[in-house]
C-alpha cells in the first residue's frame, strides 16, 4: 500500500475512533488483493489505540483452522483485551485467559462459559449469537467503547452456522458502543456481504477499497526504497506491468535486487538482473513469490475433497479462457459441475466473476501459472534447465512488449480493445456494461492528444473520446461540438487517462456523456488479456482526479476515491 493511501486510511479510521467516542458509529470495511497490506495496516493501528483510556481494541484473525479454532480465536481475543498494559504474559490458551480476566471482567467471562457450553451442547446457532454479542458485553461491562477488528471477516462463513453473516447483521444493529472495522481479500464476497447481510440501519459499513500501486506511486516506492540504484524508466514500467503494482510483489523483487553485490555508486538496475530477479522469485524452489502461489494453491485444493478440478479451472483462467462454456471444456467436467467450482472459487477470493467473465485479478499469479506451474508439471523427464531458459526468454518477450505497448498511442491501443468486443457483459461497482460487437471502428485525431473513435454495430453507434491529458473546460467543450457532427450515436464515453477538470466533468455529465477514468479501462484490457496502459506522467492537477474516480458500491459500500485511483 502506498504511503499516500496508507495515511488516508489511517486518518480515516481515526476519524471513525473519534465519531463512535462522540457517540455516532461508522463501521468500515477494507477490500483489497492480497499483499496490499491491510493486515499490516490493522496491526500497526491496533498498536496506536492500544493506549486509549476510552478504548478497548480487539483484533480477531479470520483464517483460521476451522470454525471451532475461530471461535476460540474470538473468545480469546475478546477476553485477552483487557490485559493490554496489565500484563506482558498474555495468556495462551482460552482456558488460562478465562482465569486471568474473571476478576477483571467477570460478567464477560461468565458470557464466555455459556457459550463454551452452548458449543458443546451441539447448539451452534445460539452459540454464534451469544459469540457475536460478546464485544458488546465487554463494551457495557467496561464503560469503554469496543473497537472490533476482523481481519478477513468473510472467514467467519467458516463457523458451524447455515448463515454466519445473517446473524452477525443482527448482533451489529444493537450495539452502538461498538465499532467494527474488517478487511478482506475476497472482494466480491465482500461486497456481496455488506450488500445483503449488513446493510441494517445502523450497522451499515463505509467501504474502502484499496487498489495496487500505479506507476508513479512504483517510481517513488522505488527512489524511497533504493535510493543508492539507478532504475531506467523502462525498467519501472516493466516492474509495474508484472506486478501490477502489488506491494507485497514489488517488496520481494526488489529484495533480490538489493543483495546483488555492486560496487558501482549509484548502483545501476540492468534488464537482465530486474529479469533474473523474477526468474529467482518464479522458477526456484525456494524463490518466496513461488512459495505464495504454491501455498496459493493448496487452499485452492482444499476447498474440495477432489481439488484437480479446482487446479485445471485455475489453469484454464490463466490461459485466457474467460467464459463457462470454454472453461468447463479445458476443466473436462459438464457446465453445471463447472459453475460449482468457479462459484467455490469465487466465494474464496480466488476468482472474480464479472457479468460473464470469470478472471483472475492477479496478473503476476497467471503469468506463474502459465509459464511455470503448468509447463513444469508437464515435464517428462526431471530436468529443469530447459524451463528456467524458457522462462527467462518469455520474460525478455514481456519485456520488450512492454516497451512496444508503451510508445503505441493510446487510441490504437483503444482501438484493438473494442475489436476484443463481443456482446459480453462485464460488471463495474455492481453496474452491468454491455460490451457490443463492432464491425467499424474509424479514429480521428483531436487537439491536446485526444482521439475520437467512432465505433459501429448491431447495437447502434458509439463515439469514444480518449486523452492521456489533462482534461479541462475547453477540451470537453471542443468535443461536444465534434461529437455533434454525428448523429444516431447510442452512447457517448469519455476516457480521461489523467485526469478531468471538476466542471468539464459537470459538462460531460449534463451532454449525457459516460466517464471512465483508467481504471476503469485497465480493468476492460485485464478482461481481454491486453497488457494494461501505464501513464508515467501525472499532471499537477492529479490530487483532484484522484478524488473524482473512484466508483460507489451502493447504498451500503461507497468507496474511497482517493484510494481507488490508477
């Protein structure tokens, strides 16, 4: 997570801290990849309002062994909060931390012992209740505001509940002196989450949804990070394109960059060791990013009995195949058989379903999965010397690619992405976007780097407008007059690559125009597997558009704009 984006949302959660103190509660909920660095976030924010005289802060992991394990975890926590500053022997077991707390928080602990009881009487039901309105328990016994974090709570559907999330709904709507803060990797569960389980009056939550790095937010990573190596610009691009600008990638990569032994002052960055240092991270037995995927997909194995299915269909996504009907073919199980596993999939934050696309966000654990995992395990002989080289020479092909799609103008880039096109649907902030097949598409030149594309097809015309400018009152005036040249257009889209003026956006929207920024277009070239657009320049306007793109979730999730930016 970038500095910039971990800093708004630490001012953010402090403001929530202050808000539930004054007696108003705004629970929040944090999504994003995995290794974007909310855990650590919550961590560190733990630490800072451990010492708050009006607080107790309870931190609960969600993955667990099994909802047994995650139940004690709860119990735990809940019951060891009390005992910050008290004791640095904080207590092992659950049954240690109940004698430690009983005479501090006796009425908690009783509530603990019932559940206890409860679970072993095989009623799960009301033990979960009774284990959700536990920290509301505390909160009352203590006179002190509960601050309730669940690190990936979309585990809590782990407990032996038929609807664990119904019930927490339920328990959250009471409990004022409580505020709940959650993360999750799995995005669309997530969301699917607060949409229908938590979206009770007074127990809604204010959603944040953190993306990876964007280029410039790498470039200065980098500069802070290896202030003593000379990075070539060509470098940080192809950096940014494998890693998409996931931190937790970005850390290990330049790890093994910095124990390169150069003598040289400013340590230069070559081609060859940045690609090596992949190789090092992908290929090799104890590469660590290797590690993640592997550990990645022992989960993915566990969620069934019969995990191969599971495997192919990871496979299959990573090979560009999109769609139910040519994944369940490469899988080899029937459609329905296939729809089960990709709905497993998705529920566990592997798989993103939008419209009728199913994706792996992950571009770095495709590129794994394609050239590594799959290549390796098609092996006959046990001989890996030919792999290692195959991979180094399709890291040299995506790097020179890279370089190619950077000097390629963005119209044309545009341009091949609506000829991917074909009547499918995807799905933006829970909004469906129908992407027409087009059988003519022309382009035209306009003044300050802007291209009008005039796109033709069963689904009527459409006019797209796409700058990597700046784009102010005069530039979206000038396009309204261009787009009045043409008649019987279906629909009109601005692309704004960096960014729109506040009132220039007002016009766009009064014309009836659709904005997209660049995420929302980097998310259409992921769908289709074309390589992403990175803008290496940001205009001296960038704090303003970073406010203006994000996208709401609903009446129950708005994001974060400023964090939302790519």
């Amino acid at each position: 997570m970038s500095f910039l984006a971990r800093e708004a949302v630490q001012e953010r959660l402090r403001k929530r801290i202050e808000d539930v103190v004054s007696g108003f509660r705004q629970n929040i909920g944090i999504i994003g990849p995995v290794g974007v660095g909310k855990s650590s976030l919550f961590r560190d924010f733990f630490q800072s309002i451990s010492r708050d005289h009006r607080l107790l802060p309870v931190y609960i992991k969600g993955e667990t062994i099994d909802g047994r394990q995650l139940a004690e975890q709860w119990m735990g926590a809940i019951l060891c909060s009390v005992m910050l500053g008290r004791t640095l022997n904080i207590p092992a077991s659950l049954n240690a931390a109940i004698l430690e707390a009983e005479p501090i928080i006796p009425s908690t602990v009783q509530a603990v012992k019932h559940i206890q009881r409860l679970f072993q009487q095989e009623k799960n039901s009301a033990a979960v209740r009774e284990l959700f309105g536990l920290p509301l328990i505390l909160a009352r016994e203590t006179g002190k505001r509960v601050v309730l974090m669940i690190d990936e709570f979309h585990e809590l559907g782990k407990l032996p509940v038929p609807d664990a999330f119904a019930i927490l709904g339920k328990q959250i709507m009471p409990a004022k002196e409580v505020l709940y803060l959650v993360t999750s990797s799995a995005r669309d569960r997530a969301i699917e989450i607060f949409r229908e389980k938590l979206s009770l009056l007074f127990g809604n939550f204010e959603v944040l949804e953190i993306a990876p790095l964007g280029f410039v937010e790498v470039e200065q990573y980098i500069a802070a990070r290896m202030p003593a190596h000379r990075w070539p610009p060509a470098l940080i691009r192809f950096l940014s394109h494998m890693t998409n600008g996931e931190p937790i990638y970005l850390d290990l990569i330049t790890q093994r960059i910095e124990s390169l032994e150069v003598r040289e002052i400013p340590q230069p960055v070559s081609a060859v060791a940045l690609i090596d240092a992949f190789c090092q991270e992908l290929f090799d037995r104890r590469g660590r990013i290797a590690l993640l995927f592997e550990q990645r997909l022992e989960r993915c194995v566990g969620i069934s009995k019969n995990g191969g299915p599971y495997l192919r269909a990871l496979v299959s996504l990573s090979q560009g195949r999109h769609k139910l009907i040519p994944i369940a073919a490469s899988v080899g199980e029937t459609v329905a058989e296939t729809t089960k596993v990709l709905k497993r999939l998705v529920l566990a934050g592997m798989v993103v379903k939008s419209g009728s696309f199913y994706h792996l966000p992950d571009s770095l654990f495709r590129f794994w999965l394609r050239e590594v995992y799959l290549k390796r395990h098609s092996l006959f002989l046990p001989e890996d010397r030919s792999l290692r080289k195959s991979l180094f020479d399709k890291l040299n092909a995506a790097f020179d690619s890279c370089e190619r799609n950077h000097h390629c103008d963005v119209g044309s880039r545009v341009e091949a992405l609506l000829k991917e096109f074909r009547n499918d649907t995807v799905e933006f902030g829970q909004k469906k976007f129908r992407c027409p097949q087009f059988s003519e598409i022309s382009l035209r030149s306009l003044p300050n780097a802007t291209v009008s594309i005039l796109a033709k097809g069963g689904l009527g015309r459409w006019h797209f407008f796409v700058s990597a400018e700046w784009i102010g009152e005069a530039d979206i005036e000038a396009m309204i007059q261009v787009g009045k040249g043409h008649r019987k257009i279906r629909k009109r889209i601005l692309i704004a690559l960096n960014g729109i003026d506040e009132n220039a956006k007002l016009i766009a929207q009064e014309s009836r125009m659709h904005l997209w920024g660049l995420r929302h277009l980097n998310a259409f070239m992921d769908y289709y597997d074309l390589p992403k657009i990175i803008i290496t320049t940001r205009t001296k306007a960038y704090d303003t558009q970073a406010k203006q793109e994000g996208s709401s979730m609903g009446a129950v999730a708005q994001g974060v704009p400023a964090l939302e930016s790519r």
